[in-house]
C-alpha cells in the first residue's frame, strides 16, 4: 500500500480544479483520493483508516 499525504485546498485552487475546498489525501503524484475533509485532523484519520500501521516483527 503506498503512503498517503495530506493537503489543504483553497479556494482560488479549489475553483480552477474544479473540487470543493478542503482537506484532501492524496498520493505522492498529487491525485486525490479522499475528500474534501472539513479539518485536517478528520484527513489524517481518513489516512490511518486506509493506510493501518503494521507492527514490524522481531527478528
């Protein structure tokens, strides 16, 4: 699974992307994946909803 970023859209972006302002995940190519989030804090927990930390093992 790849990493996901968090970013915040405003509104003179938000009109010429065509999307809503907010927060949105996206990928390291910059695609949305989730959103628009109405705090960055619901994004981030979006992100670690779809992106679970996995414990590593001990060798």
């Amino acid at each position: 699974m790849q990493n996901l970023l968090h970013r915040h859209v405003q509104v003179a972006e938000s009109l010429r992307l065509g999307v809503e302002s907010g927060w949105y995940s996206t990928k390291i190519s910059g695609t949305f994946v989730t959103g628009p989030h109405p705090t960055e804090a619901e994004c981030l927990h979006k992100i670690a909803e779809l992106n679970p930390v996995v414990p590593k093992r001990k060798a």
